[in-house]
C-alpha cells in the first residue's frame, strides 16, 4: 500500500493545501517499509494533485480537504481518509491496524 500524509511538522496537516510536505509511506500489511518526506511547499493545488498520481498514492489520510481535490482523489482510485487529526505516525498506525484486521 502506498500512504500519503500532508504534515505540518510531525502532525497531520490541517489542510491538504496548506501542507509544506507529504509524508509518502509504502507498506505491506502491518509492515513498514519505506519512508520518504516530499517537499510540498511551494507545489500548487494541480501539482499536488499530480504528485499524488505519480507517487502511485491509494490512500491519502488527512485532516482538511477541499471537495474538488477529494473529489478528483476519489475519481482516481484513491481513498481518502480525512477528519484525521494529531501525531501521524499515529494516525498511520491506527489506519494500518484497521486495515489489517478488515483483511481477517
């Protein structure tokens, strides 16, 4: 699975659009296995929306989301979980453990 997480310093950002990186995290069930902070701050709202597809994203957890990006993010294959607030390894994990045991 391919993560992404908009940051703002070790916290999910609180808008996909206002976020200086992305935190891009690949994973193969419970396990981590790569990790790599993407420079955001100066892509604008389209860019963003490309990197996501060329990063080959399939979940972008977040907090603040416009309608059109989710939108587009859904249209392209990608779930979005947003509302998600606080520390974002937190957050990964608890999205991975919620995956993880959806699969048993």
């Amino acid at each position: 699975m391919k993560i992404g997480v908009p940051m703002f310093k070790n916290r999910v950002s609180p808008h996909f659009s206002t976020a200086s990186e992305l935190l891009f995290v690949l994973t193969k069930g419970k396990i981590i296995y790569f990790i790599a902070k993407i420079d955001f701050s100066s892509l604008s709202p389209e860019d963003r929306r490309r990197r996501l597809l060329t990063l080959g994203i399939d979940t972008l957890i977040c907090d603040g989301i416009d309608k059109a990006t989710k939108i587009w993010a859904t249209q392209k294959g990608i779930l979005v979980r947003e509302n998600t607030t606080g520390e974002a390894w937190e957050a990964i994990n608890s999205f991975l453990n919620e995956e993880c045991d959806d699969d048993f």
